[in-house]
C-alpha cells in the first residue's frame, strides 16, 4: 500500500459526558491516565469542575485535565477552551502544593481563548436582569467569551506576546463593554490598563507552559503516542445538541473534541460515553424524570449532588434511557462507563426511563426544544433493588445479582458494552468488564 493512503494510527479515545454533565468523568480520566500518553481537555472553562479522590484525598480540577496525577502523563489544555487566568494560576499552584510536578507537562494552546473581567461581568449581570427566565449558568464568564469568540471580538493567549495589540484590542472592546456596563447596568467602567498589566503578569506566569498544541498532538500522534480527550459538561448540555437555551456555550460531544484539539477524526479509535446510573441536572431547563420528593432528596443526599464549581444542589431523578440513546446516537458511542452505582445500594427498588408519553402519544425521539420536552411524561420501568454494597467487588460476578441485572438491562437496552462501573467514588472501588 502507498504510504500516502494508509490509514493513520487510531490512537486518540474520547470520553464524553451523555446526560447533564457532573456523571463522574473526573473519576474515569483518572484511571484511565494511567494508560496514555497525553490527556486533552477540548472545550469549556472554569465553569466545570472533575471532582478525583486518591490516596485520601479530594481535588477538584476545572481547567487542568484530571491526567495530571501521573506522573508521566503530558496534559495539554486545548484551543476550544476558554481559560480564566486566575483560575488557571490557583489551580497549578494546587497541583504543585500536592506534590505535582507541572513543568514540561503541562501544555497550553497559544489560539485558547482568554476570559476577561467584562465577561464575568456581564455573564452575573445578565443572569440577574432575567430573573425567573435565566439559564442558570456559573456567572464564570463562560458564554460572554465564547460570544466574543465568534463575534470575531476574543482576546486570545497569543495576543498577549504583543501587549500594544492587546491594549488596543481591549479599548475596541470596553468601548462597547463599558457603554453596556455604565448605562444600562450602572456600574463603574473597567480601566484598561489595569486589564493589561494583570494578563501582562498573567503571560509571564504562563508563558513556560504555551504552545502550538495542534501540532503538538499531531506530532505527537504520528510518533505512535495514545492521546485521551476529556471533555466538559455533558451532551444534553451541547449548543448545537442540547436543551436549547438551557445549555452551556460550547460542544462537549465527540464532535468538539476534534475541533477544540485539532486533531483529526480519522485519528479517534475510541468513543466512551459515561453516564450516572441515575441523572442530575445543574441550573434550570427541563428534565423529564426528576423527582422531587423524598426519593430525589435522598439520591441527592446520599450521591453528595452538589455542584463542584459552585455548590449549588443538583435536581435528581431516574436514568433516562431515551436521552441516553439520544446521546450515544450523536456521538458514536462505542462503549459505556456507569457511575455512582453505590448511590442506589440502599433503594428498595429502581426505576429506569424506558420512553415518554405527549399527548397521550409516544415521541419518536428525544425532543430538545424545551417546550416539548417540559411536556413529556416518563413511563418506568421497575427493577429489585440489591439492598448491600458492591464497594468491594472487583469482577461483575462479585457484584449482587439485582445489581449485576440493573446492568445488564442497561447493556441490552442501549447496545453498546459497559466495560467500567464505578461501585464507590476511590480509584479501586471500580469494576472492569
């Protein structure tokens, strides 16, 4: 075969979210460092956060992939994500204060995009003026960055190489920022000058950690090196996907792992999905099958459902089948990973989302306009709760029998193995099929 058509190495594996983000893709990264090269993050900001415990300890990374617990594994921050720079720095200084050693594998794009003191601004500014209507968001800044970056209006890390473009840059902006800032929101202007020299420290604290990481990855790839991409959020949340308007600002399915990374599709070997054995939801828009009664308010108790980027309280519910497919459709799912097993251990019994009813019909699909979706009725079905834990098992068939047919179900229904179940939230409390 001429070397020109060869089929490249398959070597990159996505791991995406399937439900409303937080299903547990901190944990699952973790692991699976462990066997890569180089983990990705693709999209998103500080708005996310990947909760990992090891060794007694708890950390909540945001930016930074969950890779950066082994040691020798490289972890790059990719162009699709948008990078708070004091988030950044707190959490680098994290890492190292545990021991971590960040330097010569930490990777960051010159062409990610910055978030600046208007966009946290106007993101909290415009949540409050919408009152009951807001989407809910982290107030992080996420979406006004991500509106800039197509209103073609960004700053990006490059920019900061040249501090006379990024002034002037930044007075184009806060001529119209500051305008919306002082008489519509009656605040103070932002000074630029006090903007420039913070992103100017901001550059030198960073500047070891920038590169061209499309070619990065590239190089690294054709040198035969297996590369994870870790996304954000979950897909129910992707804007093009996604519960419109009730979504986050970027794609956290596969397909925005090749655009946020710059690398190749026909470079994806792996599609994993990953998804709770039971659904949340962060921040408002519809969600077929919350509880809210004494069952959710005990998922959420004994699952700790709080967000790891601001500690609201997530909605609980059954796991949604129609979604799930819905998800696994879009992205191209090849295998599944369930977590948060153990928080159904004590249920007497389990129900599952098998299809919804509108009108008295059943939708042929998954409906993402939220006005059909808030309509829809979940019809269940019931399964015998296993009543012990399984924290201890180590194969499938140590697991309890009514537990092992909860999966089993699952694995049937949706088509796709389950090859990873989380049954406690340590790295050794998994169970590998």
């Amino acid at each position: 075969m001429n070397q020109s058509t060869q089929p490249s190495l398959r070597n990159a594996t996505i791991l995406v979210g399937m439900q409303f983000g937080d299903e547990g893709k901190g944990k699952l990264v973790d692991y699976l460092s462990e066997k890569y090269d180089i983990v990705v993050r693709y999209q998103g900001g500080a708005n996310a956060g990947h909760t990992i415990c090891f060794e007694d300890k708890t950390v909540v990374l945001h930016l930074i992939p969950s890779g950066i617990f082994h040691e020798n594994c490289s972890c790059v921050i990719g162009n699709g994500v948008v990078i708070d720079p004091d988030a950044l720095l707190k959490e680098i200084e994290t890492v190292k204060e545990l021991g971590y050693d960040v330097d010569g594998r930490l990777y960051i794009s010159h062409n990610a995009h910055l978030i600046m003191p208007y966009h946290k601004f106007l993101d909290s500014a415009s949540e409050e003026l919408q009152g009951e209507k807001k989407i809910g968001t982290t107030g992080r800044g996420i979406g006004p960055s991500y509106m800039d970056k197509f209103a073609r209006k960004g700053i990006r890390i490059v920019d900061l190489l040249k501090p006379e473009i990024l002034e002037e840059k930044l007075r184009q902006n806060l001529e119209y920022k500051n305008t919306l800032i002082k008489q519509v929101y009656k605040k103070d202007e932002l000074d630029v000058e006090e903007i420039v020299r913070h992103y100017t420290d901001f550059d030198r604290s960073i500047d070891q950690y920038i590169t061209n990481t499309q070619t990065y990855l590239n190089d690294q790839l054709k040198h035969g090196k297996s590369v994870l991409l870790e996304g954000a959020q979950g897909s129910l949340l992707d804007v093009d996907h996604g519960t419109y308007p009730f979504v986050t600002s970027s794609n956290p399915t596969s397909g925005g792992a090749c655009t946020g990374s710059g690398i190749a599709p026909n470079h994806i070997g792996k599609i994993i999905g990953i998804c709770k054995a039971y659904m949340t939801r962060v921040g408002n828009g519809p969600f077929p099958t919350e509880l809210q009664d004494e069952t959710g308010a005990e998922i959420a108790r004994i699952g700790h459902e709080f967000g790891a980027t601001t500690g609201r309280p997530r909605r609980c519910g059954w796991l949604d089948l129609v979604a799930l497919k819905y998800s696994m459709a879009i992205n191209g799912i090849t295998e599944l990973a369930i977590t948060k097993l153990d928080v159904l251990d004590t249920f007497q019994e389990v129900k599952v989302c098998t299809g919804y009813t509108l009108n008295g019909k059943a939708p042929k699909d998954f409906p993402t306009d939220c006005d059909t979706l808030e309509r829809t009725v979940p019809v269940y079905k019931s399964f015998n709760g296993w009543k012990t834990s399984n924290s201890e098992a180590k194969q499938f068939q140590d697991m309890h029998p009514n537990a092992q047919a909860y999966i089993n179900y699952l694995e049937d229904e949706l088509e796709v193995p389950i090859t990873f179940i989380s049954v406690g939230p340590k790295r050794d409390q998994t169970v590998f099929r």
